[in-house]
C-alpha cells in the first residue's frame, strides 16, 4: 500500500480512460488499502462493480445506505448479492432514528414536501458520517447517465480532500448491460419493471419510465431534482447545496 503518497490527478486519469475497471480498482485497492471503500445501491453499474471487486478483494469495504424507505425488492436484491458474492457489505443507517425523525418533521412523509432535506437527512448525513474513516470512495457513476454526471472525471477529489473513484466513467449503459449478460451478473428485479434507476420507494423519488426515456427520468420526477446529494457534493455542487 502507498496510501501517503500523492496522485497526480491529471496524468492518472489520462492513463485511467484507456484502463479497464478491473485495472482501475485494482490500483485503488493498492493505493489506499484501508482507506478505500466503495458505495453501492446494487442497481446495474454497481452490481458491475460487485462483480469484479468479489474477483479482486472481497475484504473492501461496501457501503449501502438503509434509509428505511427502500423498495422490498431492493432489500430482498441486497441480501441476495451478499449470500452469492459475499462481499464486506456494511449498512450505514439515518443518525435520526424513525421516531426521532417522525417527532422532529411531525410525521415520516417529509419526502412529499422537501425532497432534498429527506435525502439530506436519510442518504447524505449517513454517508459523511461513514466516510471519516476513509480518504477515497469508489462509486459506478457514468458520464452517460445525466447531464450533471457528464462531467466526472475518473478519479477527482472532492474540495473536503475525499478523492472519488469512478471506474466504469466512460462506460455506457449498453456496455454496462453486456457485461452483466456475459458474466451472469444478477440484476435488480425492479429493472424489469421499467425502473431504470432505484433509489427510496416513495412515487415523489423513483418512478418507472419508458424504454427511450432519459436514465434518470424516473428520479424526483416534475421537480428538477436529478441527485439526491451523495455523489457530486464536492466536485459538482457546494457542499451544502443538495438541491439536484
């Protein structure tokens, strides 16, 4: 491990866009040995991910957030991927317990009124918390995804020092189905039902879309939310600023 050593953003992700995943994650895994974790939501990229990193290293840490509003289908998914791989998954929760959360917004339906304080509350506070501990995060974000995703880099760091990992960047969906196919990778049972992207089950925050339908279509529809917070905080979007 050469975790203390400093990396030269630019030129490694000039050597990263012609890498592979494997080779990317591979180089992380030496690079900040314990101080690397990777973040998963089991939907199509991470599954990707789970893959390989079950191939690799199997002691990473893989962090996955009960918010307490998950679909059936996704917990039931996560138990499923943890029995067949049997990775170092570890669940973060809310700091604010459900009654807690319920006596401080009046009821647990602070997702119909401000969507981005529920997932500040429920995903992002959880995450930061988790994240002390480590100095660099992996995550399956793609460029081709959404707009505000177009621009991630490989590997950047966040303005608070994290540095973010991104192996499959410059993959494409298309890519991302291929690979799931020819290694029989399982996928969430709720992409099936025309959900293209998961996230808490409330209709306000994951809905299903058409075939031809942007990827992140489905994702606080008619609000102007496009992310919950976890993923461009520090790279796209203030620190505070949770609101896409």
């Amino acid at each position: 491990m050469i975790a203390e050593a400093a990396v030269d953003y630019q030129a490694q992700n000039v050597a990263f866009e012609t890498a592979t995943p494997e080779e990317i994650l591979r180089w992380s895994i030496e690079h900040f040995g314990s101080k690397l974790c990777m973040t998963t939501s089991f939907q199509l990229g991470g599954m990707v991910l789970v893959d390989m990193v079950s191939r690799i290293d199997k002691t990473l840490p893989v962090l996955f957030i009960d918010t307490g509003f998950h679909f059936k289908e996704t917990l039931e998914f996560r138990d499923r991927v943890i029995e067949r791989y049997g990775i170092n998954l570890i669940t973060l929760h809310p700091m604010m317990t459900r009654d807690v959360f319920k006596k401080f917004y009046g009821d647990d339906r602070l997702y119909d009124r401000n969507q981005t304080e529920c997932c500040r509350v429920n995903k992002v506070e959880p995450m930061e918390n988790a994240l002390k501990q480590y100095t660099a995060r992996i995550a399956a974000l793609r460029r081709d995804a959404s707009l505000e995703r177009s621009r991630i880099k490989i590997i950047e760091q966040r303005t608070d020092g994290i540095t973010l990992v991104h192996p499959l960047a410059n993959w494409t969906r298309a890519q991302t189905q291929e690979y799931i196919k020819a290694n029989n990778v399982p996928e969430h049972p709720l992409h099936a039902q025309g959900y293209k992207t998961i996230g808490c089950s409330p209709t306000c925050c994951t809905q299903p879309v058409g075939d031809n339908a942007p990827e992140r279509a489905g994702r606080w529809t008619g609000t102007g939310k496009s992310e919950c917070g976890l993923h461009l905080r520090g790279i796209r979007r203030p620190e505070q600023d949770f609101s896409i």
